[in-house]
C-alpha cells in the first residue's frame, strides 16, 4: 500500500464519522421541509378571543398590533446601531 493510500484512509478513518452526522441532519432537514412547506394557522391559537364581545376584541387586537410594531421599532433600532457602529469602526481604521 503506498503512502498516499495510507493517509487518504487514515484521513477518511477521521472525517467519516462528522460526515455521516452531517448527511444525517441534511435528509433530516429535507423531510422537515414538507411539513413547514404547510404553514402555521394562527386562527387556531386566537379563537379564544371570538367569544369576547366586540369592544374587547377590538383591545385585544390592538394590543397585538401595539406589541408587533414595537418590536419591528426594536429591531430596527439595534439594526441601525450596529450599521452606525461599524460605520464608525471603518471610518476611524
């Protein structure tokens, strides 16, 4: 057996157990990938608040809405932090 056959093994003998972990989670993934492909009916969770009368509904989606917008503001205020301070970065560098 040569050299070159002898470390190509040795190597194979090393990464072939990370690879097949890896090939395992790859078909793993691509069987997730059907059932997500379905969607998420939310309707489910909120029916709850149906049997409330109108003026409470009315609170309650407007909390949501509140709540959804805040966070969008959040994350657009630490997204523009870290684009303001890598600019600050690569201005002083």
């Amino acid at each position: 057996m040569d050299v070159l056959g002898a470390i190509k093994s040795f190597v194979d003998k090393i990464f072939q157990p990370p690879i097949a972990f890896l090939d395992l989670a790859a078909d793993k993934l691509q069987s997730v990938q059907l059932v997500t492909a379905q969607g998420l009916n939310i309707g489910q969770y909120f029916a709850v608040f149906g049997d409330l009368p109108t003026h409470f509904q009315l609170v309650v989606s407007s909390i949501l809405l509140s709540s959804v917008l805040l966070g969008s503001l959040l994350m657009f205020r630490s997204v523009m932090r870290i684009y303001y301070s890598v600019k600050e970065g690569v201005k002083w560098w």
